[in-house]
C-alpha cells in the first residue's frame, strides 16, 4: 500500500463535519479500491483540503475521486518522513503532540526533482533557531516524483514558520495552519 496525498481547493468554507461526512458517504467505494482514509489537514483560512490515503497507488484515489463533492486539484503517491511515527500524521498523532490538534502546513513545489536529504540537512543546519522559537519538526510528506512535498510542524502560528523558511532559505508555495480531521 502506498501513501497518497489528494489536494482540492474549495468553492467556499468547509468544516471538519462536512469532510467526515463526504469521507463516510463514499466508504462503499474506497473499500472497493481498496483505499483507507488516514485523515485530512483542513485550513478553513484559504478553503483547502488535503486527504491523506493509504491506497494500492495515486490511480486507484483518482478513480475513487468521482464519487467526491469537490474534485482534487492534484494526486499524488509520496513516502512519510519524520520523527512522528510509522502513519500519516493525520492518523495517529501522539498525545499532547500537536496542541489543539492544529499544525502548520509547508507546501513545497520544484521545477526539477530534488532529493529530500539535501532539503533536511539545510533545514537541520536552523534547527536550534527552530526550537528557539517554538517551532518542531513533525513530518514530511515527499512525492515519489520528488518534485512536492509537504512538511508539517507543531508551531505558535503560520507567520513565524514563515519568518524560519524566508530566513533560512528553504523554497514554499505556501504555509497555512490546518486542523487535524480524523474519522
């Protein structure tokens, strides 16, 4: 089973319920593609929605994706980095991890593929300015293209990651705050 990340952009608000209720409402058909639901990063502030599955591949998701209310904007299969555990994030955050189940979101994007070593030894370089502010590294989400990613970190507010990438010098599309949403 790989682990594949669905991204979608939504006409207006949506809520935690609403995710839950589209997730529940097509479970006959993730099951018939063999798909599970491991949790999704909802951030109300800018309508964006990312599920993440474990799934047999990216195609199986995309199938499945005709039975959703929003189509995704993109999928893709990626492999799980960081010290929180063997599952997604979004399935299975140790206790106390995260407080109040919210994270901040880094949306990477490259016009050629990159190798995620080179990317977390320059981030490791800043972790003690990281931990001066407050700001813990707790998974990234690599595409198997190498060419996106998404890192998530327990942190005080979206601004000050921000201020840590800029000053750092590591390249993002974007950051926004997410709340956990798990069945």
């Amino acid at each position: 089973m790989s682990i594949v990340v669905a991204e979608r952009t939504m006409p207006g608000p949506y809520t935690a319920e609403q995710i839950r209720a589209d997730i529940l409402g097509r479970s006959w058909c993730n099951d018939l593609y063999g798909i599970t639901h491991c949790g999704s990063l909802l951030a109300p502030q800018i309508d964006r929605v990312v599920c993440i599955y474990r799934a047999p591949d990216a195609e199986s998701v995309r199938s499945a994706s005709g039975r959703v209310s929003v189509p995704y904007d993109r999928v893709w299969s990626a492999t799980l980095h960081g010290p929180v555990g063997p599952e997604p994030l979004t399935r299975q955050a140790p206790s106390g991890t995260i407080p109040g189940d919210s994270v901040i979101v880094v949306r990477r994007e490259f016009d050629a593929p990159v190798r995620f070593e080179d990317l977390e030894s320059k981030e490791e370089e800043r972790a003690w300015c990281f931990e001066t502010y407050g700001v813990r590294f707790l998974q990234t989400l690599f595409s198997l293209d190498r060419r996106r990613m998404l890192c998530c970190y327990a942190a005080p507010d979206a601004e000050t990651v921000r201020t840590l990438q800029r000053d750092g010098g590591m390249p993002f599309e974007e950051i926004w705050r997410a709340e956990l949403c798990r069945l």
